[in-house]
C-alpha cells in the first residue's frame, strides 16, 4: 500500500492519497484546489488517480475534487446521507453508510458520522494483502487529535438556526461508532491544530482510536449527553466569514480552475489609477517592513500561514483586490488563496513606491508607552482577539472586538480619543491599525508587542469574572 498526507499548513488542512501499488490504482480523499500536487505524488510513485472522495461538504476550504476528476477522468464518490438538503449538486457516485470503494487490493468502507454536518462521513481502510482487520479510519472533521468537529458552524457561519443542537445530539451517537472500533486502529483526521474546525486540535498529524479513547476530551462523558453538548458548544471560536461562501461553493456546480493562475505585475502608474478607482490594495509584507512606510489606505494582511484565513474574513468574493508581495512570493500566495476561491486579484506590485503618493508610518508603542495610557477615561484600549481569546485572559479595561469583524463595528471604536489596540503577537493588531486608519481614524496607536509580550514581563491580566490571574 502507498500512503502520503498531503498537508496545507495554510488552513491546517489534511489531505490523503493513498494507492494499491500491485494494480497502480489511487484514491485521493478531500484534496485541496492546487491539484497538481497530487498529479505530481501519483506521477512519481506509479500510480493513476482512479478514485476521488470528500468526507463531507467542507466549509473552510474550497475542495479540489471536481478540479482534479476533470483532469484524471476519475470518478467522484461522495456522501448522499443526510437528506436532501446536504446533497451535492452536480454528477457523483452516492454512498451511503456501510458501502465499499475498492481501490485495488484496498477497501474503504464508508461510516456515516454525523455532527459536525448531517452529511459527514469517515472511511475505514482495510488493506488486504496485510490483513483483513481495518488499519486506518480517515475522519474529516469528525474526530480529530485530541478534539471533535464543531457542529455549530452550520448555525454561525451559513445561518442555519436551530442546527447546532442537532448536530450537537448526533456527534453524540457518532462518537459511539468510534468507541467501538478497535483500539489499535489509526486515525488520520483532516485538520489540525490552527483550524478553526474546533476549538483543541492536537499538534500531531495522527493518532490511534485507543489513544482519542484515553486523552480526547469529548469520551470522557460517559452517560452525560447535556456535559458533553455544553462543553462542546461552550468557546468555540469565530468561524472566518468566508465559510458561508466554501459551503455553498463546494455543494454547487461551479466553474472549475485547474491550473495556477498567472498573476499580472502592475505599473505603479497602473497600480494607482485602479487604486483611486476603489481597487483594495492588500500589502503582504511583513508587519515591521509596513510600518515604516504604507500606502495610505492599504491593509497589511501578512503573506504568512494565517493569509488565506484574514483575506477570507476580510474580502469579498466579487471585487477585485491587488497585492503588494515580491514577486517570488506570488505563486505562493495565489495557491493560498485558489484554496478559498479568491481568484478576483488583478495583479501585484512589489514596490509601495508611488508617483505623488506620501507613505505613512504606523504608530507603534511599546511596552512602557502602553502602560501610560491604561486606566484613563480618555482612552480607548481595544482588545483585537476571539472573545474566547479575551475571556481567558485580558488587559484590566481593554474592550473586546474582534479583528475579523471589525470592519462591521467601527461605531464601537472612538474617533475622539486616543485608541490603543493590541492582540496575542501582533499580527492581527497591524491588520487593525491599517483597518482603522483606511476608515479615517487618525489618532489609534498600536501596541504590537500585545498579550505576549505583557505577559512574559509578569503583568497582571483578568479574566472575565474580572479576578486576577497569571500565565
């Protein structure tokens, strides 16, 4: 048996391509949109890509399974549980609960797992010519390491009121199917820790069904249907905006991308002109690099693992946008976008050099500027984090709004005093600052070095209840 996980630190995605090599035969589980990853694995180790499959409709990435069926003429398993509503719209091979994709001398058999969606399901491997026992259970975002899927986005993210309780009740009849499974069986689930899938996801790409018994929170409320739900449904964070759009995308009949786009390097004088006509301008580059020069009205979302996720957040999916990235970096980012369908960019530049145009600097303080404007009635100090994030741990006065809704709730922030704006490390404080100043707020400062750094000097933080605490 051939096994490679294909993993997109991006969206802490996991993906599978797993293949009989006697016969050549493969199948692919939740790819990605960048396909040509898994054309070049197959490539390289013998096989074809015979079989591609979903555990589900997805939410936080744009699945590559039509893009990839188009170029190899495989065929697309996926789920017809779950009733009407969760059906994909376009031609597939439904399964149901207990059936069998046989790829070569390997069968998966599907196990419906309802709870993070009505639809969801896992595949348990045998591979025969070892052993007719199951050696691998592949579970989207049914059981992760050290954690389970959320099943409120459905509810939070596509507004689907009442779903959360369902999906809450049926992760509880799910986790029991898991319970009976052998303990030696391994788990690959398809994130990991930094999705926004859940709220406790383990580090680790693997684990064993024995291990999730011992360690994983939600087998630890035998008999407590009402424990288990609560704690579940208790601090899950914000899902990204962009999850409602990845919803309806992969259930749809979309158009199809099966190759890397080509990104257009724009003229400054280009550059600007589509600028002053209403084109957002997001600059890539590192936070410190921004705030010692920025085009005013640009918004420093960084190029790192976290892109994809503030761009979902922050763009819409009908306008156009342009970068500023170096030009070895754009393929980079183009990937990391395509995997959230945001393919409107009209090109980039790599110099924030303009004719007529006068940087500005960011207003940055530090640690003991900060302490000066805390307790003061004439200052606004804002907390940028997930109110789970605030909740467990924040600066005495500091105002919770979340960064990636700020846009929506700039009434809440003062444009008579000073503001103060931090967040953990600094990244999301800097998309903030350029946020605010892009909205005509004039006098914010931004105290980048945030919650880590307070802490690490032994400050004092609150926590809701407004008792003090220390990490």
């Amino acid at each position: 048996m051939f096994f490679q996980h294909i993993y997109d630190k991006s969206l802490a995605q996991g993906s599978y391509l797993i293949g009989c090599q006697k016969t050549g035969e493969s199948i692919v589980i939740d790819a990605k949109r960048d396909v040509d990853t898994y054309l070049d694995i197959a490539r390289q180790n013998g096989l074809r890509i015979t079989h591609i499959t979903e555990t589900h409709i997805h939410a936080d990435f744009l699945a590559g399974s039509r893009e990839l069926a188009a170029l190899t003429g495989a065929p697309l398993y996926l789920s017809d549980e779950g009733g009407a509503d969760w059906a994909y719209e376009f031609d597939h091979v439904g399964l149901k609960d207990g059936d069998v994709i046989t790829v070569g001398n390997l069968t998966l058999t599907v196990m419906h797992t309802p709870g993070h969606t009505p639809e969801s399901i896992s595949f348990l491997l045998v591979d025969k010519p070892a052993t007719l026992a199951p050696v691998m259970l592949f579970t989207g975002d049914f059981v992760f390491v050290g954690d389970i899927g959320r099943p409120d986005l459905l509810e939070k993210a596509a507004g689907l009121a009442g779903t959360q309780d369902i999906g809450a009740h049926q992760m509880y009849q799910s986790i029991q199917k898991f319970r009976d499974l052998p303990d030696y069986v391994q788990v690959w689930p398809g994130h990991g820790a930094g999705s926004a899938c859940g709220k406790a996801l383990g580090a680790v790409a693997s684990t064993t069904v024995g291990y999730e018994k011992i360690r994983n929170w939600a087998f630890q409320y035998d008999d407590d249907e009402s424990g288990f739900t609560e704690y579940l449904l208790t601090d899950q964070p914000e899902p990204p905006r962009y999850f409602a759009m990845m919803k309806k995308l992969n259930k749809v009949d979309r158009p199809l991308l099966t190759s890397i786009p080509a990104q257009q390097k724009l003229s400054p004088e280009e550059a600007k002109k589509a600028f002053v006509e209403g084109v957002k301008l997001i600059d890539t580059r590192n936070k410190a690099d921004f705030a010692k020069g920025f085009i005013p009205g640009s918004l420093n979302i960084q190029g790192n693992n976290a892109f994809a996720t503030w761009m979902g957040w922050l763009m819409s999916y009908n306008e156009p946008f342009m970068l500023v990235a170096d030009e070895d970096q754009i393929e980079d980012l183009t990937r990391k976008l395509m995997r959230i369908g945001l393919d409107n960019m009209l090109g980039y530049i790599d110099d924030v050099t303009w004719p007529g145009i006068d940087l500005e600097t960011s207003d940055i303080i530090d640690l003991d500027t900060f302490k000066t404007y805390l307790n003061q009635d004439d200052v606004q100090v804002v907390d940028l984090r997930g109110s789970a994030e605030y909740n467990a741990g924040h600066v005495e006065g500091a105002e919770n709004v979340f960064i990636g809704t700020l846009d929506k709730n700039l009434d809440k922030i003062s444009r008579d005093r000073p503001v103060i704006i931090y967040c953990q490390g600094g990244d999301r404080a800097t998309i903030g600052y350029s946020m605010l100043v892009r909205h005509g707020f004039t006098n914010v400062k931004n105290y980048s070095g945030s919650m880590n750094e307070w802490v690490a000097n032994g400050n004092p933080v609150v926590n809701e209840v407004a008792e003090p605490a220390a990490y």
